[in-house]
C-alpha cells in the first residue's frame, strides 16, 4: 500500500486527485487568464470574420466604378 502525504498530490499515475480545499491564488489567476484568452480569441475571430464579410461585399460590388460615382454624384446635385 502506498503511503500518501495530503498536501502533495502525487503527479505520478492515470489518477486525479480530488480535494475539499479551497481553489489557491495561482489556480484562480490561471483560471482568470484562460477566461481572458479565450474572450479574445473570440473577439479575435469575430473581427476577423466581419473582415472578411466586408471584403466579399466590396469584391462583389468591384462592377460600381468611381465614374458610376461621379454619374450618380451629379444626379443627387442637380436634384431630380
């Protein structure tokens, strides 16, 4: 039988160990990091896929040229 000490949780073996005890500062401050990671991943991910929709709106419209622009500009000047 193997004699096991409470405050080290032994690192060898396919075991978890479960304990009662209240979280530590260093598990709550990794906690929190991961938390704040995985919120900018996110938010990451979110630009870069509206990115992405805004570049596939401008590559599907690339037909409106600057002088459509300039046409449609004169229009809105001379109130019709």
């Amino acid at each position: 039988m193997l004699a096991m000490d409470s405050c080290q949780p032994s690192t060898q073996g396919q075991y978890l160990v479960v304990t009662t005890e209240p979280l530590t500062q260093a598990m709550v401050d990794k906690t929190i990091l991961l938390v704040v990671l995985l919120l900018r991943v996110t938010l990451f991910i979110t630009v870069l896929v509206l990115f992405a929709l805004q570049a596939y709106e401008s590559y599907k419209k690339k037909d409106y040229t600057q002088v459509d622009y300039l046409i449609n500009g004169m229009y809105a000047a001379s109130e019709m």
